[in-house]
C-alpha cells in the first residue's frame, strides 16, 4: 500500500466519521432539540451539519476521482476539513457570548482554569490527523501533476 493511498483512506475516514459521528451526536436533546436553544439557532446548527456533510461528500469525491495532482487532491481535501474544525479553537474568541460547552450552564468542564469540552478534544484529535494524513500525501511517490511551465503554455 502506497502513502498516498494510506493518506486517501485517513482522510476518508475523518471525512465520514466527522458527518456520520457529527449527526448522531448533534441531532439530540442536548444540542439541536435543546429547549434553550433559539429556534434560529437550531436552523444554523442544522444548517452547518448538512454543510459539513456536502464538505465530506466533495472531498471524498476530489480524493477518489481519476487526477494527474493526487497530492493536491489530498492536500485540498485535508484544508476543506481544517476550515471546519480549527474554528472551534477560536470561534469564542471572536463572538462574545458563545461557548463550546453544550451542557448545563455554569456547569463547563474546565482543567486548570480553562474550558476543556469533549468537542474541542474531539476536534484536536481530528486537526491532529488530518495534518497527519496531508503529510503523509506529502511524502508519496505520486506525480505532482503538471508543472507549472506545462501550465503556462
């Protein structure tokens, strides 16, 4: 088995497990039929499961499909999945009021003072594998495609 091939079948399994594991997860009494919740927000959090499932169901198709730039493939693959899960990093950061925690009020987890919740866990496991995966792509014999004086002409 060759890396790059190694690199398609990670990134295709944090691609899937991500919208597979985000619905079941997400489409419950603790999240989107969550009674606190606004009704707006429960459409934007509907909304952006079915994002990140059209996401998952592009790059498994740019992954798979018959390309001369396999590794840039991967490579685009692995920056589609970052731009969903990295904000999860920042995102309270940057809108006051928001959280990562979905349980009780006052309730958040915290390890040394700062909020740790299971979906930032999650989200460094997978940011972890996906930079994993974009590297070993990286590594693989495979052609890089045309090169850039092939492009010009």
């Amino acid at each position: 088995m060759t890396a790059l091939h190694v690199s398609r079948i990670l990134m295709s399994v944090i691609l899937a497990g991500s919208a597979v594991a985000s619905f079941a997860l997400d489409w419950s009494a603790n999240h989107l039929f969550n009674p606190l919740w606004h009704p707006h927000a429960r459409f934007h959090g509907a909304l952006l499961l079915f994002f990140l499932a059209g996401v998952a169901g592009t790059g498994l198709w740019m992954l798979w499909r018959p390309t001369q730039e396999p590794v840039a493939m991967v490579r685009a693959t692995a920056g589609l999945a970052l731009s969903f899960w990295t904000p999860l990093f920042y995102i309270s950061s940057v809108l006051p009021g928001s959280t990562s925690w979905a349980g009780m009020p006052g309730a958040d987890p915290r390890l040394a003072g700062s909020l740790v919740t299971p979906n930032l866990i999650v989200a460094a496991v997978v940011v972890v594998a996906i930079v994993i995966a974009a590297g070993i792509a990286g590594r693989s014999k495979a052609p890089l495609g045309p090169s850039a004086v092939r492009c010009a002409e």
